[in-house]
C-alpha cells in the first residue's frame, strides 16, 4: 500500500468518526429541544452560566429573578426570562403557572436562587435570619412543591438544588448561611427518597469558591451587622478577606458549575451530590476525616 492510499484510508475513517459524533450530538439536542428547564436566580453567575450552557444543548430555558432587567442579554440567546420572588408565594405561583400553561411542563428545575446573610449570631436579627431561610430554603421548596405534580404525571423530572461547600462544613459569622445549606442537604436526601419511585432524580451541588457577587455581598452584610461591638475585630477581617478573595482571579468561573448543573441534567444516572469549584474537595474532604478540632484549627488560621 503506498503513502497516499494509507493516508486516504485514514481521512476516511477520521470523517466517519466526524459525521457520527455530529450526529450523536445533534441527536442528543433534539433530545434535550424537548425538554423545559427552568432556572432560579438566573440573573448572574451560576444561574446565568447554567441558562445559557442549557440553551445551547438544546433546552427549552426559563430563567427567572427579581431583576429581569438583569436578564435581557439572555433573551437575546433566547432564553425566557421571567420575573420571580423566592420569598413571595404570588410571585412563585405566577412563575410555575406561566410555564406550565405555555409548555405543558417543568422537566428540570435548578433551584440556584439564594445569598448570604453573615454576621455573629448575637448581632443578626432574627427578622434577618428567618428571611435567609425563606430564601434559601422555603422559597425553594414551595417552587418544588408545585413542580412536583406534574413531573409525577410524567414519571419524569431532574431537580438540582444548589447547595455548596458550606453546607458540610462551617465558618464564623455564618452560622445562619451555614443553617440553610445544612438543612438544604438533609431536604434534598429526604425528597430523593420520596420522588424517585416516580422517575424523578434530586441532585445537589456544593460549589466551592465560584466568582459570583455572592462574596462581597456576604462581607457588605458582616461589616454592617456585626462592624461594632465585641465582635468587630474579627469580623471586619473576614470581611476583608472574603473581600479580596472574592475579587482575585484565586476563584472558579461560574462555568465550572454551569457545566456540573448541565452534566446532572443530561446524564442518566447523575450522582446524588457533586462538589466541585475552588475548595469544595478538600474542605468537604479534612472536615469529613479530620474531625471538628482540626477543622476548626484549619479555619481560625485561614481567618
């Protein structure tokens, strides 16, 4: 066989392989064109990130936020855009409905809506706490609650439910940031067990260090809760830390959870929990074998 009859044979096989891959992912879109994802807190970083990785591969997107000033570069990708309160049963009631009416159904749902409430537990207001966890934890799960009907009917659904890091370990001043994602955890495992005779999979995700505005807000809410008083030291330098972590380029781009959040909604079989994003492992990892001594020891330094 000479040289240019090998190579012939070569290209031939490398465009096969070419024109099946095309086909294998197109396949795979129009899969995915059939199914409706919808997206909380979908106005910046990981929700935006996931709206837009979804869109690509073929969903049909909604995402949702307070702000849908915020999203109208989404809907020149055109992702649907809606306004909702994770705090108000209305708001959340409308969202559900207007999808539902339109397309019939909500196959995945991200509940990727939330924030950070920190400041020492003698200082945050009860008022304050209670409203972190209607937003992290009751707006989610009546959004959930009204999904759930329909992908029962349709023995299918995926619910993603973004948790993070912090919800297997713990930092000063953000015990009630801390609370949610903890109760975040055991919810979502409760409702795993629940759901999945019906063919709906629950998976949750712990971000680590994600360059999102969810860390300055977080420091802007220490320094004004907890920036006097006895705690003042201490807490204006977490503040400060978090910070100037939080605008280095030492954190994951948001990608790097849009494209988890993708990969749970397209899989088959997706794991119960992915942590993933700067930190995730290793801090779920020394908490989990290490014990809370060396845990606490770790993070008092790191503070």
């Amino acid at each position: 066989m000479n040289k240019k009859s090998h190579l012939s044979i070569v290209y031939g096989k490398l465009e096969k392989y070419l024109s099946a891959t095309y086909k294998i992912r197109t396949l795979t879109k129009d899969k995915n064109m059939n199914k409706i994802a919808l997206i909380t807190g979908a106005s910046s970083g990981i929700g935006e990130s996931a709206a837009l990785l979804l869109k690509n591969e073929g969903y049909i997107v909604y995402g949702a936020a307070r702000r849908t000033d915020k999203m109208i570069h989404l809907k020149e990708h055109g992702i649907n855009i809606l306004p909702l309160d994770i705090t108000d049963d209305e708001s959340i009631q409308k969202c559900v409905k207007t999808i539902v009416d339109k397309e019939g159904r909500i196959d995945i749902l991200v509940n990727n809506a939330g924030y950070g409430s920190y400041g020492a537990v003698e200082d945050v207001p009860l008022e304050e706490a209670k409203r972190q966890f209607e937003v992290n934890i009751f707006g989610l799960a009546r959004i959930t609650q009204l999904i759930l009907p329909k992908m029962r009917e349709n023995n299918f659904g995926r619910i993603i439910n973004i948790s993070s890091m912090g919800g297997k370990v713990y930092t000063p001043f953000g015990a009630w940031y801390h609370a949610t994602k903890h109760a975040l955890e055991g919810w979502s495992d409760s409702l795993r067990l629940e759901v999945k005779p019906f063919g709906i999979d629950v998976v949750v995700i712990e971000p680590g260090g994600i360059k999102t505005p969810w860390g300055s807000i977080a420091a802007d809410n220490l320094r004004k809760t907890s920036g006097t008083g006895p705690y003042a030291e201490r807490a204006m330098k977490a503040a400060d830390g978090t910070e100037k972590m939080y605008t280095s380029n030492r954190l994951s781009h948001p990608d790097v959870i849009g494209k988890v959040i993708l990969k749970a909604a397209k899989t088959k079989r997706p794991k119960t929990r992915y942590a993933k994003g700067m930190g995730a492992k290793i801090s779920i990892f020394i908490r989990k074998w290490f014990g809370d001594r060396i845990f606490d020891r770790v993070i008092t330094n790191m503070m």
